[in-house]
C-alpha cells in the first residue's frame, strides 16, 4: 500500500551490496549530518544509535557534509558503521561563507551586542554560516538532489526508541512535509527583525500563505507577534521539495538579502518552522510521538507508557521537556506537550 516516489532508483540503491539489507519499498530518502572532521565521535555515537533503533532493518542511505574536506580518518570510523551506502561531500564555498556584500563592520557590531547580552554562539561567524546553510542551501548539494526525503542528524544525539514503523513511508503515505519531535522556545535577542522580515514577505506575497495554516502556533494575537515557539530542527524528517519549491526559494532570498544571518544570528529552527507553519497546511506537519529522541541537553521521550514499552525506549519519561527553562516548550500548563495539541491551533486569518 504505500508506494514508493516513482523517481528510478539509482543502481546502488536496488539492494544489491554486500550486507546492505536491499529493500526495495525503501522511500527515496537519506540521512543526512552536517558535521566537523572534530565530530566524529559524536558522529559514530548518533549513527550507532539510528542504527540500532532503526537504520539496520531498513538501510537507508547516508550523505555527510562539511565545508573542509573529510579525513581519511572520520570516513573511515563512520564507514564501518552500516552497510548502507554513505557519500562524504564538500559544501561549495559560497553556500557557506560570509557573502561580501555583508558589512562586516555591522555583523561584527551584531556580535559584539549579543555577546554583551550573555547569547549562545553569538560572537561566532561559523555557526551563522551553519545557519544560513542549514536555512538555503543543504537540499541543493548534489549528493542530496537525487532524494526527496531526509532525516536530519546531529553528532552527539540518541534515539532511544526502538521504531516498529518506517517514518519516510509514514510521511508519503499521509501526505506529511515536515516532521519534528520537539518544539521549543528561541532566544529573542537571537532573531530581532526576523519576523517583522517574515511579515512583509507575507505581505508582498499573500498568495504564498496557506490559508489553514499553524500560525496559532507561533502567535498568541493572529501574527502580530512571534511567540518564539518553534521546531526544533537538529531533527527533522521532511521533503526537500518543499525548500527547493518556488515558495521557499523566495521566502529564504528575502530572508537573506536583509543580511539578517549575519546581522543577527537567525537559526535554521525559526527559519524552517516560519516557513512549515506559514506556507503549509498545518495538517502537514508532523509530530513523530513515538521517536525518543535526545539533543542534550533536551529531550523528547514518549509520554504514553504503551508507545514507550513498545519502543523499548531508553530515556526517562519524567524529562521529557527539557531542563533548562529558557528551553521549555511551550504550554506546560496543559497536560499534554505543546505538540499533541498542535493541530487544536487555529489558522492565521
Ligand atoms: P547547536 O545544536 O545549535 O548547539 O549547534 P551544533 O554545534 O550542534 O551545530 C549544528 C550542526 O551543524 C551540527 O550537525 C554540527 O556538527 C554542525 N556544525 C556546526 N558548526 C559547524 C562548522 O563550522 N562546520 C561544519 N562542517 N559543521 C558545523
Ligand atoms: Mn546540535
């Protein structure tokens, strides 16, 4: 019943190298970490995980990318962890510098007052550039062209549920875009002028909105403000249609030639939940309850004790919402995480 995107598959992906579990009904679909030659123990730690959790039974690709060449070392330590295939790739340069049309003197002036403010990275260029990559750019490298469907990984995560089903298929079989597993709250100082941006991108493009969208989500007054609620995308399962799409290329140019990643420090969480919540239909969206699912130092574990036996799942439900209180997901006053409730959020109007 679910079938697969009718793209041909291409010849490595039919299932026939040596212990690779060949499985034809595998959705056009790859992992895909953004990671430092430095990383690769927590690169090794997080594909040990997806392996063991759900990888081994299906053998879903692997693309890695960096700005630098990789070592023989990192390609090395990761190889030997699956049999599926892997492909190692360099971004191109201008996809992830600093563009000269910045004015450094006004990105370094930005540094310099959000790091009086006390803010995470905000005296440092690299993670703006991973920013803006993770916002414009990824699903354009050409290791990734060839797939519709992705599974974002981060060095230094865990699942801690075993998976009984495929979340790709599930994405095609429902119709999903984008899927997550936790919402959280931004920095303010992080994202300034971000909405206001997103606001006369709507304005000029009205058109662009979908009329059922979540932006009950991100707004508690129909859009005037952003709540700072957003999904957290150090995971992310969705469909690289939807950012190579005519909707998204304009929205990330608009987004970009205000310099506002360099300017401030936009992250690729505001960018791509904006985007989700405004230009799909809200039922697109989705929240994978059953992926426990650890960023430390926050987490999302299974509520539901049936979901959470089932999953063998290894983390503690008593934590599930993060500790740091500048990170609690929204709506802790209700019984059920903020994402249970999503679909409950009326549209913008
Ligand atoms: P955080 O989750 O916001 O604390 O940020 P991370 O340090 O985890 O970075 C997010 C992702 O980008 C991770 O997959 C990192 O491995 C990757 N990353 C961050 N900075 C760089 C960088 O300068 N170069 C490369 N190649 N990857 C980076
Ligand atoms: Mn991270």
């Amino acid at each position: 019943p679910l079938d697969s995107d009718s793209s041909p598959l291409p010849d490595w992906r039919t299932g026939s190298g040596a212990g690779w579990v060949g499985n034809a009904t595998r959705a056009n679909a790859t992992f895909v970490m953004l990671a430092r030659n430095t990383d690769v123990n927590g690169a090794v730690q997080s594909i040990r995980s997806i392996e063991d959790r759900f990888n081994r039974e299906h053998g879903y690709p692997y693309v890695f990318l960096n700005e630098e060449e990789w070592t023989d070392e990192f390609k090395k330590r990761i190889s030997v962890l699956s049999n599926a295939p892997m492909e190692f790739g360099v971004i191109p340069h201008d996809w992830w510098f600093q563009p000269d049309w910045i004015d450094e003197d006004r990105a370094a002036a930005g540094r310099k007052k959000m790091e009086e403010q006390g803010i995470i990275y905000a005296g440092s260029v690299s993670y703006r550039n991973m920013c803006r990559f993770n916002s414009g750019f990824f699903f354009k490298h050409e290791m990734l062209m060839k797939y519709k469907w992705y599974w974002r990984i981060e060095p230094d995560v865990m699942f801690h549920c075993t998976l009984s089903f495929d979340p790709f298929k599930y994405m095609e079989a429902n119709n999903k875009v984008y899927a997550f597993t936790i919402a959280l709250y931004e920095w303010a100082a992080t994202i300034p002028t971000l909405w206001d941006t997103v606001k006369d991108f709507m304005k000029t493009y009205p058109e662009y909105v979908a009329s059922d969208n979540a932006m009950g989500f991100m707004s508690e007054n129909g859009g005037q403000d952003f709540n700072m609620c957003h999904f957290w995308s150090n995971f992310e399962i969705a469909d690289m249609d939807f950012w190579r799409g005519e909707v998204y290329t304009k929205f990330f140019e608009f987004l970009d030639k205000t310099g506002g990643f360099y300017y401030e420090r936009w992250g690729d969480a505001p960018v791509h939940s904006m985007a989700a919540g405004l230009f799909l239909p809200k039922s697109k969206i989705h929240f994978f309850n059953e992926i426990g699912y650890e960023h430390p130092p926050n987490q999302h574990c299974p509520q539901d004790d049936d979901i959470w036996k089932k999953g063998m799942c290894s983390c503690d439900q008593t934590r599930t919402h993060g500790e740091l209180v500048f990170l609690l997901p929204l709506r802790l006053d209700t019984d059920h995480p903020p994402f249970l409730a999503f679909s409950d959020y009326g549209p913008y109007s």
